[in-house]
C-alpha cells in the first residue's frame, strides 16, 4: 500500500516539477556556470527559505536574482545596505499628508517577492534585525498597522569575505534565520571566456516569464508532500546530534574544537532541503544523497569554533566533511 502511494507520488511530482526545467533552460540564457547557485536559489524559493550568499565582487549574484525575478514574472527590488540606512528606508515610514490631514503610510523597498539584500554586513544592527524580523514574520509593522508580505517573498543577501573594514557581522542568532549560506567561487576558464564574450557583444539574453508566483505558491504546498522516510528523518537528527555531542559519534577529536553545535533550525531545513531537492531531481522522495548534497550549505552558518579549532585551521566545512563521512548512511 505505502510503495503504491509513494509511486504515485512519484508520479505526480514528475509532472508538477516540469517548471523546473524550464527555469533552468532561462537562467543558463544570462547565467554562465554557476549552477550550485542557482540550484540553491531554487531549493530556497521552493522550501520558502532565505539564501545568504557569500562570494567576492562580480559573479552575478545580483544578476541570478534579477533573471529569477523576471522569470517568474515577480516583482524584485534590490537594497543597497550601506552605514547610514535606516529601518525606515527598507520597511517604509509614516508620512504627513497636507491634502488628507493626516499620516500616511509609504511602504519601502521590503514590500517586493524578491529582495536582494546586498553586502547585508554594511549595515549596522537595527537595519539588519528590521530585514530579519520582515523575513521571520512575513510581515511589516508601520506605525500601528501590520502589513502581511506578498509571497513567495525570498530574500538573497549577499556579504562580501574580502572586506572587513566598515562592517557589521551578522550575529549568530541571526545568521541562523538564513536557510542556507551559499559559498560561491570563481567560474572555469572556459566559462570565463564566454562570460567575455557576451558582456563585450553587448547583446545579453533576455529572459522570458515561465511561470508566476501563484504556480510557486502552489508548487511549495507540492514540496511539503516529498516522502521522508523515519530513516532520512533518524539521519537528519544524528548529522545535527553530531556537531552538538561529537564524542558520542565517534568524532572526539572535536569535542574541544566546537563551541556550539547546530540548532533545531538545522534538522527543520535539512529536511526542508533535502525535500526541495528531491523536487528540483523530480523525484516524489528523500534518499540520503539528498541530504548529503546540502548538508554544507544548511549547516555551515550553524556551528560555532572555539579558538583551538581556529588554532589549528580547523573550518565548520572540516566538521561538516568529518560528521558526513562518520554518520552511517541509510
């Protein structure tokens, strides 16, 4: 009976996720390389998750967005944070109407589907936590009166590893709020060149809309109905376990090494992802390569390092490898 249900799961998400590969087909239009990126823009729009992204200047974060955006036929605002933003400017204020004689409301930037929050570092902690409580909530107080957020409402900050002068580090508690945090690096040399050549052309792609938001929104309802096994659920819980008491999995040698271990918020977006991705591979269930595929990017931003660890060179990706290749696989 289960097997039967789970075949036509299977089924039904073959057919839902079709869009996916739509997507694809447009993003690869002004996007070269990069798919971890965009796979990962994906898994956070269909897991109803924010990205973090960090990566040096230039390789098209704001342009990934932008193109999603406009493929979904979304609206898309981007936010420069810089020291002198204020709340205000992102939520939006009361403002004095001669005409009416009395305070309206403007809404600000925030009252988009797609915000991209760029370099969200240079802004100090009242801008960051008015962006976080809008991305927890799914809502904006403006003076008296609460304002629901469109969805799908996704928003993809950026934060520059380079630059350290004039900025304000995200505490841990909020950088937990991010579904995943998304290294990018550098493109191959091939790509590069292509890169090269369509920028200097000056004839870039142009997207065409695909889906809409309503499809999203019913596309994520699809997600939620993935199949997970209690086996990937019991592997979800030991990886986490793992990083909070190494000692009891067999990874003593860290038991010194990790101030923190990752929080319940870890095991939700495992399981959250691990889901998405299933969709995105158009398969109606979670098999253990799954998790394993964002296990990084879900957990990297959740563990905390004493100085020994940092003594000895010792990353959060070391420990997510480390844990990964102990925890024994379904």
């Amino acid at each position: 009976m289960i097997e039967t249900n789970i075949r036509e799961l299977n089924e039904r998400i073959h057919q839902e996720s079709s869009f996916i590969d739509l997507i694809n087909l447009e993003m690869s239009k002004v996007i070269v390389g990069q798919r971890h990126m965009i796979e990962r823009l994906l898994i956070g729009l269909l897991a109803d998750g924010h990205i973090l992204l960090e990566g040096v200047p230039g390789l098209a974060k704001t342009l990934a967005i932008k193109s999603l955006a406009n493929i979904i036929e979304a609206r898309y605002n981007r936010i420069q944070f810089t020291p002198d933003l204020l709340p205000a400017d992102l939520i939006g204020t009361l403002i004095y109407s001669q005409k009416k004689e009395e305070f309206v409301v403007r809404q600000g930037p925030i009252f988009s589907n797609f915000i991209l929050a760029d370099e969200i570092n240079r802004s100090p902690a009242k801008v960051q936590s008015a962006l976080l409580e809008a991305m927890q909530e799914r809502q904006v107080t403006i003076g008296d009166q609460t304002y629901k957020l469109k969805e799908p409402f996704l928003v993809m900050a950026t934060q520059n590893p380079i630059e350290q002068e004039g900025t304000y580090p995200l505490p841990e508690a909020q950088v937990d709020r991010f579904m995943m945090k998304v290294v990018i690096t550098y493109p191959e040399k091939e790509e590069e060149k292509l890169i090269m050549r369509q920028n200097i052309s000056g004839q870039l792609p142009n997207t065409s809309k695909v889906v809409s938001p309503d499809d999203i929104v019913k596309a994520r309802s699809v997600v939620r109905q993935v199949y997970l096994d209690e086996k990937i659920e019991n592997y979800i819980t030991d990886i986490v376990f793992a990083t909070r008491f190494p000692s009891d999995y067999k990874l003593k040698k860290f038991a010194g090494m990790i101030s923190y271990g990752a929080s319940p918020r870890a095991s939700i977006n495992l399981a959250l992802a691990g889901k998405a991705f299933a969709f995105i591979k158009r398969r109606g269930y979670v098999i253990p390569e799954d998790i394993r595929a964002v296990a990084h990017d879900v957990m990297r931003h959740r563990i905390g390092l004493t100085y020994e660890a940092e003594a000895e060179n010792i990353t959060t990706e070391d420990v997510i490898n480390e844990v990964l290749n102990t925890i024994e696989v379904p």
